[in-house]
C-alpha cells in the first residue's frame, strides 16, 4: 500500500528535497479538499474525477432487536477512474497475467 510518507519520497527522488516534496502532496491534497468541500468536482486528466454525492436520509432497522433508527443524510466523495487509467491498469494486469 502506498502512503503519503512513500508518494513524499517518490517524487523526492526526481531531484527536489523531501520538504519541497511534502509540500506538493500537502497543496495537491488541500486543493482537492477545498473544492470537494465547496462540492465542485476535481477531475485529474488520464486519472479521474473526485466528487461529492449525497446520500438521502432513511429509516434503518435493527435486525437483531428490531428498533428503527433514523440515519441522516450525509454527503460521500466518490472517486471515478478515468478510461485511460482503467485501460492502463487492466493492460498491466494482463501483461501480468500473460
């Protein structure tokens, strides 16, 4: 699995300090985050497309004891992978595979 501390020293190693490094991921986060939370959509060329959706309030039964609850509407990102990222993973894969 790959972390924010692994991304820091994979770009690190194009030839920019670590410092310089957490700062790019730390601006490419913030602005992901800022426009997610003004719920417009990021969309990345050849990656994908991050975007807010809402989830409607409902009524929700417990099935062990049979209590309803009332679960609130709430808002999810959702993460779409571009054809192109899609296409190359599943080429790698196969590669793989093959």
């Amino acid at each position: 699995m790959s972390t924010k501390k692994r991304l820091i020293q994979e770009i690190a190693e194009i030839g920019v300090t670590q410092k310089t490094a957490r700062s790019i991921i730390e601006k490419i986060c913030g602005e992901i985050e800022e426009k997610l939370s003004d719920c417009e959509p990021v969309k990345i060329e050849n990656f994908g497309r991050f975007e807010i959706r809402k989830h409607s309030a409902r009524r929700m039964k417990n099935p062990e004891t049979g209590e309803l609850h009332h679960i609130p509407e709430r808002s999810v990102v959702h993460y779409k992978a571009s054809d192109n990222f899609t296409d190359r993973f599943n080429e790698e894969t196969n590669e793989a595979d093959g």
